[in-house]
C-alpha cells in the first residue's frame, strides 16, 4: 500500500513544484498589474495617450535632426561645386530655404 502513497506524494511535489514556478513566471512579467490596469479603464486610456504623445514628439524630434543633417550635407555638396548635380541640389537648397 506505500507505492501509490509515494507516488501521490512524489505527483503532488512535482504539482507544487510546477505551481511556484507559474507563479514566479506570472510574477516575473507583471500580470498583475496589467489586469489591474485593464480593469481601470480610465488609467488604461491616460497610459495609453500619454506613450502615443511621447512617441509623436519622438518622431517629430528625430525627423526634424534628420532633415537638417541631409540638409546640411546638401549644402556642403553644393559648395564643393559639382559639375551637373550641383545646381539640382542648389536648387533644391534654395526651394528648402525659402519654404522654412
């Protein structure tokens, strides 16, 4: 009658075992948390509206550097007097210019 206790004891460590790891890896990834957000509505749409506004300024920012460093490389190819690209990119320099 001790081998099906032992192994009911032996599945029942191996159950528990399997159980505190789940709840490490629930832990671990903040499930928690999330579901508490989802059931906030409210803090759910702020969160939400404030990360998509951080990540329109953060465009904005990073296409308007990248804009003037190509426009500032334009302007140095057009110092360097190229005989037929030259006056495309002076051209295109001046449009620029005169738009900002």
């Amino acid at each position: 009658m001790e081998g099906p206790a032992k192994s009911d004891k032996f599945l029942l460590k191996r159950l528990n075992h399997k159980a505190a790891r789940l709840l490490q890896e629930i832990d671990k990834f903040n499930i928690a948390e999330y579901l508490e957000l989802l059931n906030n509505p409210a803090r759910f749409f702020w969160v939400n509206f404030l990360g998509g506004v951080g990540r329109g300024v953060g465009a904005a920012i990073g296409a308007t550097v990248v804009a003037a460093v190509v426009l500032s490389l334009l302007k140095r190819l057009v110092v360097l007097n190229l005989p037929i690209i030259g006056d495309y990119i002076a051209e295109l320099v001046q449009i620029v210019q005169n738009h900002l």
